[in-house]
C-alpha cells in the first residue's frame, strides 16, 4: 500500500485510468466479436454495414493509447480482408 501523499494519489489516478482503459478495449474486442460472428453467420451485408462502427471503436482505442497505430491498421486491414474473402466465397 502507498504511504505518501503522493503515492496514494498515483494509485487513485491508476485505478481511473485502468477503468477508462477497459471501458475502451472492451468495446473495441465486443465490436470485433460481433463482426467475425457476423461473417461466420454468412450476414456479409449487415458486417459491412457494421464495418465503421468497429472502425471507429478501433481508431479510439488507438487514439487513447490503448494500442498502438499499426496495431489498429493491421486490425481493421485483417477485418476488411476478411469480409472481402467471404464475399468472394459466396
């Protein structure tokens, strides 16, 4: 446990930001999900309508630092390669 002030305040800043963190990641991780079940379902039109909503909770993520820049563009690169190979496929 911390014993100066200042410690104690780190801690409470910590606690808020892991919070805010998690509220960010988990939404991007949910936006994913939905997509790939989405597109597993065979539903390609409602996954390409549901594309820049997970578009958007992927570039906040980056933009909050949550993960890094490249790390969102491999995300979103994987996401639309994916819908693309399935249209294909059908």
């Amino acid at each position: 446990m911390p014993i100066t002030k200042s410690a104690k305040k780190r801690l409470r800043q910590n606690k808020k930001r892991r919070d805010e963190n998690k509220v960010f990641k988990n939404r991007m991780k949910e936006a994913i999900k939905d997509l790939r079940s989405l597109v597993e379902e065979g539903k390609i039109k409602e996954a390409e309508k549901n594309l820049p909503e997970t578009y958007k909770a992927i570039d906040k993520a980056a933009k909050k630092g949550i993960i890094k820049k490249k790390n969102a563009d491999r995300k979103k690169s994987r996401l639309s390669a994916l819908i693309n190979r399935s249209k294909n496929e059908k």
